[in-house]
C-alpha cells in the first residue's frame, strides 16, 4: 500500500482544494424555484385528490394562482426589495392550500 495523499484526476493533492461554497445561484434556486413549484405541487395534488367542481374549490385554486403570480413577479427581486412580497405570497397560498384540503362538515 502506498503511502503518498490520494489525489482526484487532474492529478491535484485532495486536501489541497479549497472546499466548495454554495453560490447565490445556488441559494436563488433553491430559495425561490422551489416555493414556486411546491405551490404547484399542492395545487396539483389537492385538484386530483378532491372533487373540486364547486365554487369553493374553484376559488381557492384561483386564489393559489394569484398568489403563484405574485411570486413570479416578486422573484426577480426576492433577496431585495420584494422579499415580503415574495414570502407573503408563498405563505399566502400555503394557508390556501391547508384551508382547502382540511375535512369539511358534511
């Protein structure tokens, strides 16, 4: 057995890297793609998992699409000026969602 620090293919010393940092990029991604598709997703489940051909259900789902255009608009700018904006709407239709899947009086 060898001795000698392992080394990645470039032929660079492994402990020599620096270690990698998550990049703003990354965090807008993350951050801001993903609330948007999850608003998606709930909307999606919530409309094939419950009869939504009444007033009600049409609503909140017109509801959580206004709220997932608000998102849209504000994600530009979700780190600056129009980061309220951006979470009051996500949790806008979050609350949106909870309230239209949560079991009704019969």
């Amino acid at each position: 057995m060898s001795s000698q620090p392992s080394t990645d293919p470039a032929g660079e010393s492994a402990s020599a890297q620096p270690e990698k940092r998550v990049t703003w990029a990354e965090l807008f991604f993350d951050l801001v793609f993903v609330p948007i598709y999850w608003a998606w997703v709930g909307t999606s489940i919530h409309a094939n998992t419950h009869d939504v051909d009444n007033p009600a259900d049409r609503f909140g789902i017109f509801a959580v699409g206004l709220c997932a255009l608000f998102m849209a608009l504000a994600a530009p700018a979700a780190f600056a000026d129009r980061g309220v904006l951006f979470g009051a709407a996500y949790y806008g239709a979050r609350l949106l969602l909870a309230i239209s899947t949560s079991p009704r009086a019969p």
